[in-house]
C-alpha cells in the first residue's frame, strides 16, 4: 500500500459515514412523524420515500459499474456525492414545502439519492480494494464499519439537530443540510485526492448486458441471487419499520435507541464474523443468520415488550446487517468465478429490487403486518440458505471443474 493514498481512503470512507445517516434517517419514528406531520401523510407513507432509494440504485447500477471503470473512480465518487448532497438538502426543501407537493419533491430527491448510493458504491468498493490491494476484503469491510459507526450515533444526533419551526412544526432540517454540506466538502476534496485507478482505465471492461449474454444460470446461482434479495429485505424492514412497531405496537414513546442497538450489533457482526470465517465456511452464515433473525422477529412479534424490541434490533443488526449480503456476494463470486462482475451486479440489483418493492408494499401496512411480512420474506432466505448449503460440494466441484 502506498502511503499518499491514506488520505484519499479517509476521505472515501468518510462518504459511507454520512451515507450511514443518509439510508437510515428515513426509518427513525421521530422523523417519520416530523415529516409526516409537513406533507399531511400517514407515518408509514414515508416508508414509500425510503423504498424510492432503491428504485434509484435500480435505474443506476446496470450503467455505474462500467462507467466506474471506463471513467475512473473519481468521477463516480463525484457523482455519487452530488447526488447525495442534492437528495439530502432537498429533504429540507421537501419539509419547507409542506403539503404543496413536499412528499414529492422527497420521493424524486430519493431516487436521486439511490443513484448517488450506486455510483458511490462502484466507485469506493474498487476504490479502496486498489487502496488496500493487499486485504480488499478488510477494506470493504471498512466500509460496512463506517456506515454502523455513523447509525449507532444517529438517535444521539437527533437529540442536537431537532428545531421547532415558526409555525410551531417539529423539524430535522439542519441533520439534512448538515449532512448534505458535508457531501460538498467531500466531494471538493475527492476531485484533488489521488487515486490508484489509472490502469483500470486501460482495461477493457464488459457491461452488465454484454456479461449477461455469455452468462449460463444454473438453480444454484439463481437461489444466491434471490438470497441478494431476501437478506436485504430482513434488515431492510427492520431499519426502517421496527421502531414503527415499537412505537405503535408495544407502546414505547422514544424507541430511537433501537438505532444504537442495531448499530451496535452490525459492529461487534463486523468483528467477529470476520474472525469465525477463518474456521467456518462463508456458505453456513447465508442458512444460519437469517434463521438467528427469524426466530427473532417472531419473538419480538408474540411478546411485544420493550426488552424484546431492543435484543431484537442487536440481533438484526448482527445476524440481518452485519455482512451477510457481503457474505453472499462473497460466495457468489467463489462459486462463479468466471463471472464475478455479472453475478455480484444481479445480487445488488436483487437487493435493490428488494428495497423498491417491499419497502413499497410496507408503506400501506401496518406495522404488525411488516412484521409478519418480513418474518415470512425471512423464512423464505432461510430455505434459500439451506437448499444453497446442500448444494455447496456440487457447486464447488463445478466451479472447480470450469
């Protein structure tokens, strides 16, 4: 590693921070509720905001990739962080507006901010794997750390961003033009960075379509491909829906701590899962964490207490968002390594798929159907991970074997 780039990979990681509060402020009650209250909606319709974010990444990931590499990474980074500064300040706008077409002017800032996650994420993961190209797994893994970091101080943060407005309305709008500043600055600062990308530039790359062409899909890799979208969904739901349920369901007042918790868990996930690798193969985590989250959630369902809320979020945060998608994208490209553009592209856009459509279908239900809604989407990855489990030598002996 060179050390001239040790500043460049603050600087990336420091992006994935405020992406920390950027994926997630959407799904704290607090300012559900605040926004809610300014456009005139139900606290559940912002979950249909939150789902836009996917729809973003969706419109943007088939192009992101190979731009990143036929551009350079810095003109990802760059476009990832504009667009995340508009989408984060125009949340700010969205609540100035109120009901005169606020929660539109959010849902389209959203999907602006879906194509800023993209481009980010195409161009930071290579990014710092070249950074550190001699542990590209810990250096993504990085990545995952800073955005638990930045969730696990979010409810603290709440505490110091929240104002009351002249009309007496309760308002976040300094955390998001905060956050959106912070992008700016960001974003100045990665066009000086230097970055170890230029011989990617060299490099040939095929699209997303022109990989699919020569793509052969056998049970197996369609089945890791639906795990993409099952795991999401599991933490997905909770991130943005659980607090909803502890707050309407259970009756707690502030559940925001749930936040702290869950960020929490995905840390000491991050540690630990890195750890047990080194004795247990990757391929167990995709059947075992998703049934640790299972038995979970319909714990948190049937007893509905406060105790449970808050175990419940540590575990998700562990077993639903600390590395499993990473963890099956890591086995897709072992299994598929002929193909590990094409199968690591189709498990992202499963995974936004999944943030479009079910975070859509949640902003209509109530709380206690998300629950059961994602307890069912859950138990579905479980079976996934099992049948993926018994294929594992097949799968191995055929990769072996290309």
């Amino acid at each position: 590693m060179n050390k001239k780039y040790l500043p460049s990979a603050l600087i990336l990681y420091l992006n994935y921070f405020i992406h920390g509060v950027g994926c997630s402020v959407l799904g704290q009650a607090v300012i559900k509720e605040a926004l809610a209250t300014s456009w005139g909606v139900e606290a559940m319709a912002i979950t249909a905001i939150s789902a836009a974010l996917g729809l973003g990444r969706l419109i943007a990931l088939p192009f992101a990739g190979p731009l990143s590499d036929k551009l350079g990474r810095r003109i990802s980074c760059a476009i990832g962080g504009a667009s995340y500064a508009i989408y984060l300040i125009g949340l700010a706008l969205a609540f100035n507006a109120g009901a005169n077409g606020g929660y539109q002017i959010a849902y389209i800032c959203a999907i602006l901010g879906g194509i800023a996650n993209s481009f980010l994420d195409t161009g930071i993961y290579p990014a710092v794997a070249e950074v550190f190209y001699s542990a590209p797994g810990v250096a993504t893994m990085g990545i995952k750390f800073f955005i638990a970091i930045s969730q696990m101080l979010l409810p603290f943060v709440l505490g110091i961003a929240v104002t009351t407005t002249a009309a007496g309305l309760v308002s976040y709008n300094p955390l998001f033009i905060g956050c959106g500043i912070g992008y700016i600055v960001l974003l100045v600062l990665i066009l000086f960075a230097p970055l170890p990308d230029s011989d990617a530039k060299k490099v040939k790359k095929e699209g997303l379509l022109e990989s699919l062409k020569k793509t052969h899909f056998s049970i197996e890799s369609i089945a890791m491909i639906l795990i993409g979208f099952t795991c999401t969904g599991t933490f997905q739901l909770w991130l943005n829906c659980a607090q909803n349920f502890a707050k309407e369901v259970v009756g707690w007042a502030d559940p925001s701590i749930m936040q702290t918790y869950y960020s929490m868990g995905t840390l000491l996930a991050l540690i630990v899962t890195a750890l047990l690798t080194r004795k247990i193969k990757d391929v167990r985590f995709i059947m075992v964490y998703p049934a640790i989250c299972l038995v979970t959630m319909i714990l948190v369902l049937i007893g509905k207490s406060q105790a449970l809320c808050i175990a419940g979020a540590f575990v998700i945060g562990w077993a639903g968002a600390g590395g499993l998608l990473q963890i099956a994208t890591s086995v897709c490209n072992m299994l598929f390594p002929k193909i590990k553009g094409t199968v690591t592209a189709l498990v992202m856009i499963a995974s936004s798929l999944c943030n479009y459509t079910i975070l859509t279908a949640a902003s209509k239900m109530t709380p206690s159907g998300v629950m059961t809604m994602n307890i069912v989407l859950t138990a579905v990855g479980v079976l996934l991970g099992v049948f993926v489990n018994l294929r594992y030598a097949k799968m191995v002996e055929l990769a072996s074997a290309e």
